[in-house]
C-alpha cells in the first residue's frame, strides 16, 4: 500500500534543520502544489511550524514512521522549484542556510492580496516605436545586442553624462530590459538604493508598458511587496526593478543586470551574508541567462572575472570622456587649501551659467572635534567616540552613542577649549556661500535628501553617493576632500574613491570642468583618463601574490575557542597550502562578548570553495547539535562563518 509524502523545507533559522523532511500527505488535503505554505509538527520541539512543500512523491513503504502534515495555509505556489535550487546553490556556496536566503525573497502571506490576485495577467509587449529606440541604445555599445541575444556575459562601461534630462545609464539598462521583454523573458535589474531605482523606473516607464514593471522595494507596503511577489510567480514576462534581494525573483529571467555592484549596500548584512554579484553570478550559471555587470567604473571582482575570459568586455563606440582637472604640482604643495584657486575660478563662472556640484566626504557641520591646545582628537568619555558639533558654539556631541560633552576636558593637556577640525556638507555650504554671494547654496546628504536641481545658479554641496541630478546636467563639479577619503583604512577604499569621483563626473554637463583636488597618482590619472578598467586591473595584480580579496576567496571562522579549533581542524585534512589559516585570536572590542570568543581567517583558492564551505558548514552543525544536547550558559552561536570577506582583517 502507497502513500503520499511530501517533503518539505522547514522555515528555522537553526542549521540542524537546514534540509527536506518527510511527512505524510493525507488524501483529505486535496492536491498541494510544489511550493505551498504548510504547517508541519516539529517532535524535538513539541510544536507546529511553517514550512514550505519542495517536492511531493509516493512511497511503499508504510511501516515507515512519519509525522502527518498538519495543515496547508495556502495554495499559492510561492516556493517554485527553481527558486528553490538557486537558494539552495546560493546558500551552499555561503555555508548557510537555503530559509535563510529564502526570507529575504518570500514576503508575509497577505490574506487580502492573495484573494484578490489572479494568474493570468496579459503578457506586455514594447511597442514598435520602443523596441526601436531600445536598439539605438544598444548599438552605442559595442556587441552587446550580441551578448543580450545569444544570453552572453559581458562587463558593461556605461556612457557618462545625461541625454534629455535623462541619466545615460538608466537608458542603457531600460533598452536591455526591453529588449529581454520583446523576446517574451523577464529582467531582473538590481541597484543600490532608492535614489537609483526611482531614476531606473522613470526612464524604464519610457520603454516598456507600466503593467511589465514590478518594484521590488524595501519602502513598500507589506500588502503592495506581496502583490508584486505574485506578479513575479505568473506566466507572463515582467521586469523586476529593486535593490539587492531582488536577485531572487522567481521570474523565468532572460536578462539579469547590476548597476555599480562595487555599492556596499550589495552585501547583505544578515547571515548567510551573500553579495547581490555572486547571487546574481550563480542565477545566470543556473539559468543561462544574460548577465550584465554595468558602471562608471569596475571593481576587482569584474575584472578577474573578465581577465579569466568568463565575462566580455563591453565599451561604447564612440568614447566619451569627462573633462577631468587634476590639481596642479604647486596646488599640491599646499595640502592645507582645501579649494585650490583653479576649482575656485572654475565654480566662479560656472555659477553664472547653471548649478555647480562640490562633493565632500561627510554631512554635517563638524563631523570631528580636537583639543585646541595640543591638537589632540576629542573623544566620548563614555564609549571613545569621535565628539562633533552641529554648528558654532554648539555642544559637542559623540558621533556613536550621542551623548553631550557638556564638561570635556584634554586628557592629554587638560584644556576644556575645541575647535572644528572638519568640515561637513553644512560648514561647507556656509563658507562657501559667503564667498559665493548672492548664489543659491543647497545641501543634500542624508538629512536634506534632494532628488533634482533646475538649470537656474546653484551650489550644491552633496555627500558622496547623495549628490541629486541636475536639469541639463552641472557646469563645473568640485571632488574636495580626496585625501581624507582615500585615508579610511578600508582594502577597497581606492575602489571606492573612484566610484564616488565617477558617478559624480557623470551627473556634469558635457564639456563641463571636474576638478579633484588635491590627489593625484595612479587614482587620479585613472579618473581623469576614465581608465577605470585599467585601474581595477593594477589592483588584482598587487593583490594576487598577498592573496588577498578577490584573488582568493576569504571566510571567516567566529565563535567560542573550542568551537574555533574544531573547525579549523576540519579545514586543515583538506589540501589547503600552510599559511591558508590566520588565526585564532582573541575578539577585541567586543563588548557582548563573555566567554572569550576568538576569530580566525581562511583564505582558499576558488577550485577548494565548495569543499571548504561544505566542511565548515557540516562543522557549524554539528556545534548546533552540540549546544542542543548540552546545557551551556551562553545564549550565543557557538560557531559562526561568513565567506566572501570583501575586507577582511583579524
């Protein structure tokens, strides 16, 4: 006698129960699609959990003891198979776990929405006219209709500058996006943040029907997510728009896009930590879809994968190349200035034709404080932290836990005097409006978001990463504050830097002055010679023989000594060569932390990823068991792994 039996993936955060287990399906439930909502008991626990139906068989073996599935709490096939395979592939490479990956993707039930929704919305065709324009952008580039056809992949260098009010960028991708919707397959197109995907939306709007568009944004409504998740789940081809779990749309993907992966905000911050660009890397080895990596500028990661021959270099055909001013050798005689005479000049008469940009590298007044008497740095007395001032004779305020230094005194020379040693974007707006009189001074940063300017006179100080978009583009941008960026102690801060400076030239009008001040070398003359690739290049050289990021992978090992040890004992049977192991070593700084946890580094060649990520993911289970068993007194993960370190350091 058969039965059925369904086998399903329990929605826990515990490593232990990271796999498929086996429940009966009673015939009285009706047909259960392949990734319906259930509810299952759970025996170790004595209660009922969620989980989700992965595949449903028939079994002769009755004798077999198996647990009932409880319930079914919806029909909605939201865990589709290949959903389930890319977030299985995509937590085995991470050593996590496949729910984990899944809570990002899957919203909340949203009773409301599901019964209002109805598979079988129309499939959107671009218009004639649309799909024409989308092949003139295209063609800018050099053989990328190419790779968009043939489901290729290819290192996009977009165009800088804006076109009809319109950034270049979002029309390269919104013409890809509508060539994969043409051919009836969906896109998939990551940015970095809100900024981003409202310019994207805007310009995609241009080129494909609206009802073909689906946000993917963590500013929605729960109820709005949900509706556009089952969008994603029907038939019919759709673009996908948002940040960076919008990789995991389970749309049947033509396309698969990322705009400036070299973003932070890619690397997601909860376990198992995994970066859009690998998820997307291994979606389109799963699919075979078309990849696209597009910038201003390219990180080391792109460009190992382009020297390794796996990805194609894509330029435009005609070049087109900022007007990049570098400070000159007696300008650079003079660290102390911090607008060079010739920036100066050139936001002068800038001003008298449209908006000028100046970028600096913090918001605020005076970000950091010092003694001023012996120059010494001001710091909390509390936690340490740098004090700060939100304008003149202001109370000095800790940038970490903002308490008020009301009563400070040097410790080093016991003076109770201070002085502004940064500037913010607010101090610099308000010196440079009185230098600039009678010029509009707009601030935009974190606290005054600013989306767009007109073309009237304007000085926009900008935040790096906020600077808004400017009608007809900038007349002269400013890069201040380069030398104290390039001094965080960051391995990719050099990326960064460039990746700020670009997309700042980016937003000027053509033909329009950039100045960097105050830096120069192998940086500076990239930017101003818009060699960014080459850059990128020089960087993955002197990395590989120190065999750092992204030469090799780089894993973190984090958790009590024992736990520790176990692990890298594991690691340490596999052919990995001597000095692969850094560490342990105490855990400094940590406040949380009791029971003298340590941290160790592994760094491994690609080839060794998945047998490194399947032993340290084995070893952080069986130290989950371990703690089950036992009765310990911490309540913290005895072991803990994170992969793919972008900065890795003990």
């Amino acid at each position: 006698m058969s039965r059925r039996i369904a086998r399903v993936l329990l929605e826990s955060p515990l490593p232990q129960l990271d796999r498929l287990f086996d429940y009966v399906l009673l015939d009285e439930l009706g047909d259960v699609p392949i990734g319906a909502r259930v509810r299952v008991p759970l025996r170790t626990a004595g209660r009922m959990v969620d989980a989700y139906v992965v595949e449903i068989d028939e079994e002769d073996d009755a004798e077999r003891p198996l647990s009932t599935l409880e319930s079914v709490v919806s029909l909605v096939p939201v865990l589709p198979d290949r959903l389930y395979r890319l977030a299985r592939r995509v937590a085995d490479r991470a050593a996590g776990s496949a729910s984990d990956i899944l809570r990002l993707v899957i919203p909340k039930r949203q009773v409301r929405v599901e019964k209002a929704w109805k598979a079988d919305a129309d499939t959107p065709v671009p218009s004639a006219d649309d799909v024409q324009r989308a092949d003139a952008v295209l063609a800018e580039y050099t053989g990328l209709s190419a790779v968009l056809d043939e489901h290729g992949r290819a290192a996009v260098e977009a165009i800088p500058g804006i076109r009809d009010e319109t950034l270049s960028w979002t029309e390269l991708l919104a013409a890809a996006a509508s060539r994969a919707l043409a051919s009836g397959s969906s896109a998939i197109i990551a940015v970095p943040d809100h900024r981003d995907l409202d310019r994207l939306l805007a310009t995609l709007e241009t080129f494909v029907p609206a009802d073909a568009i689906v946000r993917h944004d963590s500013r929605q409504t729960n109820p709005d997510r949900y509706r556009g998740f089952l969008r994603t789940l029907e038939d019919a081809p759709c673009i996908v728009v948002g940040n960076r779990s919008a990789v995991y749309a389970p749309v049947r993907a033509g396309l698969v896009a990322i705009w400036d992966d070299g973003d932070p905000l890619y690397s997601e911050p909860l376990a198992p930590y995994v970066h859009t660009r690998d998820a997307m890397l291994l979606r389109q080895e799963q699919e075979g879809s078309a990849l696209l990596f597009a910038g201003h500028t390219r990180t080391t990661d792109v460009e190992r994968l382009v020297q390794r021959g796996w990805l194609t270099d894509v330029h435009a055909e005609r070049r087109v190349l900022p007007r990049v001013v570098l400070s000159s050798p007696q300008e650079m005689e003079q660290p102390a200035q911090r607008v060079h005479s010739s920036a100066f000049s050139a936001a002068r008469k800038a001003t008298d034709e449209g908006p000028v940009l100046v970028q600096v590298a913090r918001p605020g007044f005076s970000p950091t404080l010092v003694c001023a008497q012996c120059r010494a740095p001001a710091r909390c007395a509390h936690c340490g932290g740098p004090l700060g001032a939100s304008h003149r004779g202001a109370v000095p305020v800790c940038g970490w836990c903002g308490r008020s230094a009301q009563a400070w005194r040097c410790p080093s020379c016991s003076s109770a005097q201070l002085r502004l040693s940064s500037s913010g974007s607010e101090r610099t707006a308000d010196e440079l409006g009185r230098a600039f009189a009678g010029v509009r001074v707009i601030v935009a940063d974190g606290a005054h978001p600013v989306e767009t300017v007109s073309a009237k006179p304007a000085l926009v100080v900008a935040t790096r990463g906020a600077e808004p978009v400017a009608e007809g583009g900038y007349r002269a941008v400013l890069l201040l504050d380069g030398t104290r960026m390039l001094q965080a102690p960051d391995l990719r801060i050099g990326e960064s830097c460039l990746r700020w400076w670009s997309n700042a030239a980016a937003l000027a009008a053509p033909g329009a002055p950039i100045h960097l001040v105050g830096v120069d070398g192998p940086i500076g003359r990239a930017l101003a010679t818009w060699t960014q690739p080459a850059y990128a290049r020089s960087e993955l050289d002197s990395r590989a023989p120190l065999h750092l990021p992204p030469a090799t992978r780089v894993g973190l090992v984090e958790g009590q000594p024992a736990s520790v040890s176990r692990a890298l004992d594991v690691l340490r049977e596999l052919p990995l060569p001597s000095d692969a192991i850094l560490g342990p070593v105490p855990i400094e700084n940590d406040t949380n932390s009791d029971d003298g946890r340590v941290r160790a580094l592994v760094r491994f060649e690609y080839a060794a990823g998945a047998a490194v990520a399947t032993r340290l993911r084995a070893a952080v289970v069986a130290e989950a068991v371990k703690r089950r068993r036992g009765r310990g007194q911490s309540n913290r993960v005895p072991l803990s792994v994170r992969l793919d370190m972008l900065d890795p350091e003990l």
